[in-house]
C-alpha cells in the first residue's frame, strides 16, 4: 500500500518564528503577553512577544556559535520551562530539525531518539521538577551520551542549581552562551515543506518511530485547530499544561497562541489534584 504523502504549499517560502514573534512587533501586541508561566516552586515569568523575539534571536545566534546550521538535528530533553519553548522556535528560526524527548524517559529511551534522529546538539537543563522531586536530567545525558558518539555539544539551563559534571569541551551553559549572544537573527526563509520537528512514538510496542512534520502543513494544522475547535480569540488566556505522553507540546510547539495573538498561561509541573499530597508540598 502506497502511503498518502501530503503535501502543503510546495514551492513557497516560510519561517514558523516569524510568523509567531516577528510579525506582531510592530504594533501595541509587541508588549502583549506571549507567555506566563508557572513553575513547580511557585516562581513565574511573563515573557511578552518583544522580550521572547529577543530571548529567541539570540539562543538562534547561541545555535549557530555552536556550528548548528540548516537541516541539522538538534535533541532537546528539558523540564517545562520557557527556555524549552525559545530552544524550539530558535531551531526553527534557522532551520535547523528539533526532537523533543519527554524529560520522563530513561536515558536508554533518551539514546534511542538521539542516535536515529542523528542529533549534533542536545539541549537540557541541570533538573527539573516533578511532584516535588528534582529529576536529575543532566546526568540522564551524561548516561546517553557515553554510547552517542555523534553529539558535539550539551547546552545546559540551570533550573535547579543542582551539581552537574560539565565534561570540557562538550557541555556549556545556557546563560553564559546568551549573555553574549547578539539580539538580531534573521529568520530563516525555508521551504514550506522544510522539516520543522520530528515527534517519536513511545516506544511501548518495539523501537520508537519517528514522524517528520514540515513547516507549512504544520503551521497550517495549528492554525486551523486554534480557530475551528478551540474557537480562540484575541482576549483569551489558554491554560495549559505542557506534559504530553511523547514530550511534545504541540499549542506551545510553534508557539500557536503567539500566532493566534494571544496569550499562553503555562503550567509546570503534575496535573495534581488541589487536595493531593504532591500538590499541597508545592
């Protein structure tokens, strides 16, 4: 059997960044909130598009410092913080192909996605946190890594202030990198059927597959979604919260509220219940 093979707006020019960030900053929505978000421990952000167009531009200049150019494969294994959702729309900004790993999965799962999507780069952060446990996401690299000879370099945020073995030569930090990384970065003009992502399945019934998602049939689905089921509009707020079984955060992804032109509230952590235990440690 022949499988469909769709495809979306061949032959045009898009960039998903611009779309979200760049074209909403010559007006009034350039203050608007693009992001609020929560974490686990109570602390929060507000990142409008004007601040988080800048935080993008220079994690995609942070990128390409470390040799990442168009059509190479970036992994990213991250809590759910805000720089997990600037990582993405950086890559996307330079064409650069991102897989996003669920910070739950071993470092075994981890090595699997990082070796068949054939990642140079892997984004994470020193830890995360999860029903009031600090997951140890830095050293579950460290751990995939030893058998994953193709991967240059480790970015590394730090979310927990946990110590981390930072091998010479491999792994850098975040903040270090962005504070000398310049605030101009022009959006890439890719092909409409460009690899944006790729998302694998669990892994649950053999080795996890991978699916390709281009730019323009991707930006499309969002966009269609946002405004034919959600019926979302300027003034509202979506609460979400980013754990997807697979990792991926699809409304955060391309940052669809962004291009919808609203706001995104997001919540880190476990969907607890309010009277649960993990919930009143918080």
């Amino acid at each position: 059997m022949e499988a469909p093979f769709a495809k979306w707006f061949v032959g045009g020019k898009i960039n998903i960044a611009y779309n979200c960030l760049d074209r909403h900053l010559e007006g009034w929505r350039k203050n608007k909130a693009a992001i609020i978000w929560e974490g686990e421990p109570g602390d929060s952000r507000v990142m409008t598009y004007q601040e988080l167009h800048r935080e993008v531009c220079k994690f995609a200049n942070v990128l390409k410092g470390q040799g990442v150019v168009k059509g190479d494969r970036v992994a990213i294994y991250m809590p759910m913080i805000p720089e997990a959702a600037i990582a993405m729309l950086a890559c996307a900004r330079i064409g650069a192909i991102h897989s996003v790993v669920f910070g739950g999965f071993s470092a075994n799962a981890l090595q699997d996605r990082i070796d068949d999507a054939e990642a140079r780069l892997v984004i994470t952060a020193d830890g995360g946190y999860r029903g009031g446990e600090v997951v140890a996401l830095k050293a579950k690299v460290d751990e995939a890594l030893k058998e994953t000879p193709g991967v240059q370099r480790v970015v590394v945020v730090r979310r927990t202030n946990t110590a981390v073995e930072m091998q010479a030569g491999r792994d850098v930090w975040w903040h270090e990198l962005m504070e000398t990384a310049s605030e101009q970065c022009r959006a890439e003009a890719l092909d409409a059927e460009h690899p944006l992502f790729l998302l694998y399945t669990s892994g649950s019934t053999g080795k996890p597959k991978g699916i390709v998602h281009t730019t323009g049939g991707y930006l499309l689905g969002i966009t269609v979604t946002a405004r034919w089921i959600f019926d979302l509009n300027e003034t509202d707020d979506l609460l979400v919260h980013r754990r997807h079984r697979l990792g991926h955060r699809p409304h955060l992804h391309r940052l669809r509220p962004a291009r919808q032109r609203r706001h995104d509230r997001d919540v880190r952590g476990r969907a607890d219940l309010p009277d649960s235990p993990a919930a009143s440690g918080r």
